[in-house]
C-alpha cells in the first residue's frame, strides 16, 4: 500500500457534503494487492470491526488474521473463505437476520448481475455496521480511451471467458447515488463516505483541482474507490432523520 502525498484531504466545501452532516473527503493511497486492501480496512474501520465479522467475497480471507479478537467468518465462492458461496446464484446468505455485528464488502457487488439483491442481503445481515466500497471504474478507462488504445481491467472482449469481470461500468457520482437510494430502501444512515486517490505530487494535484474546479468532475476523474459505513438503524429513527428535512449537497455533478 503506497503512502500517502501531501494532505489527503480536499478543502471543506459544502456541495461535497452529501449526506447530511457527512462531509466527504479524500484520503490518498492505492493498493498494490489485495492484502494492502485488508490491512487498510482492518486499521481504517477498527473502531467498527468489533464482535462478529462477516467478510463478504473475503478472497484469502486475509481479515481473519488481521482481526485475531473478533468472531470472523469470510465467504466467496473460491479462495480460502471459512463458507463457499456464491454470491451470483444465492438467493439468500445462509445466515439469520442480523447476525453479524459488521458486514464488509469491499469492491465485490460490482462483479455480480444481482448487485441490489446481494446488496440487501448484506443489510439483513448486519446488526450495527455495515461497510461497502465500489469502484470508480471511469478512472481505469480515462487514459485508454485518451490515448485511442490500451485494455480497461475487468472490462473489454478476452478471447477466453473470463473467470471473473466487471458487471457495472459507473462512475463515482453514480456510486454516490447507489449509497443514498439505498438509505432510503433500507433501514440505514450513512456516517462516513469518503473516497481514495492514488498518491500524486501535490504540484499535480494542484493542476487537476485548477482545470477541474467543479468537485465531482474532478474526483470522477481521478478518486479510484469509494468508501461508505453505514449504521443499522430502527424505523423510528429512520423516521426522525427523515423528518428533519432533505439531503444536502444536490446540485449537478458531472
């Protein structure tokens, strides 16, 4: 995991708060591996990875080790998960409501054509927390399409079939705008959302941010992943948060 260059926070600036008193912001690293990722989620997400953790389209399933205290249980339908499952085909995760004190799925749900119903499943799952990252698949394509050649990962016409692929090509926006439908679908409330930028010098950073000023054109460009934890709530607090009037942070983003 590469470290982070120079601040990793944009300026506050209100249209980027959009959830309601949940300003978002920027924290600049990539992952080299997908141990990096675990490692940055087992120390980013401590405070919330407590008690029973179930791991969904856990891989190695490296959070098991890296969580010795919790009661962790990963699944994938290949790896080392503790169950094999396959996410594509299962109507329903093998486990009763509310089982887990947190959920975490980590750039997963854009591999599978029944995104939304997995997506649910995760909520029914989940006690207290529940913590989903999404890829921001514009900035893999951004440079191939520039230049007029290159692959795009997960994406494109293989002459095998692939093992594995993108089922979704969305841009940060659009994954900003999967998280809020999905509080009011479902009993949630969003209390953190923030996104991940590979680490560039800051003169360059200076220089994107100047030709790109509207925030959201800047960040569809360049944030690679999107992070959001989101807290189980009870109807009649869902109730008062949405009594107390619309989300914040509308406007047009590009």
């Amino acid at each position: 995991m590469q470290p982070a260059v120079g601040s990793g926070r944009l300026p506050a600036d209100p249209f980027l708060t959009v959830f309601p008193g949940v300003p978002m912001h920027v924290e600049t690293l990539s992952f080299d591996k997908r141990y990096d990722r675990s490692k940055y989620i087992a120390t980013r997400f401590a405070r919330y990875l407590r008690g029973r953790i179930l791991d969904v389209g856990c891989d190695e399933a490296h959070l098991r080790h890296l969580l010795p205290d919790c009661h962790y249980i990963g699944i994938d339908v290949a790896g080392s998960p503790d169950l094999l499952v396959d996410l594509e085909r299962a109507k329903r995760l093998p486990f009763a409501d509310e089982t887990f004190d947190a959920v975490v799925c980590s750039d997963v749900l854009e591999h599978l054509d029944h995104l939304h119903r997995v997506f649910g499943e995760l909520v029914r799952c989940a006690r207290k927390v529940l913590i989903v990252s999404l890829p921001n698949n514009w900035v893999n394509a951004r440079l191939p399409i520039a230049r007029g050649r290159g692959r795009i990962g997960f994406y494109g016409l293989p002459a095998d079939e692939p093992q594995d692929r993108h089922k979704w090509f969305f841009n940060l926006s659009e994954a900003v705008d999967f998280f809020t439908a999905q509080t009011k679908r479902h009993p949630l409330r969003i209390v953190e959302c923030f996104c991940n930028e590979k680490p560039r010098p800051v003169f360059i950073r200076a220089l994107r941010r100047l030709r790109y000023r509207e925030r959201f054109s800047y960040l569809n460009r360049y944030a690679h992943t999107l992070w959001a934890v989101f807290e189980k709530v009870s109807p009649a607090s869902l109730l008062l948060d949405r009594a107390d009037g619309p989300e914040t942070g509308g406007g047009r983003r590009a």
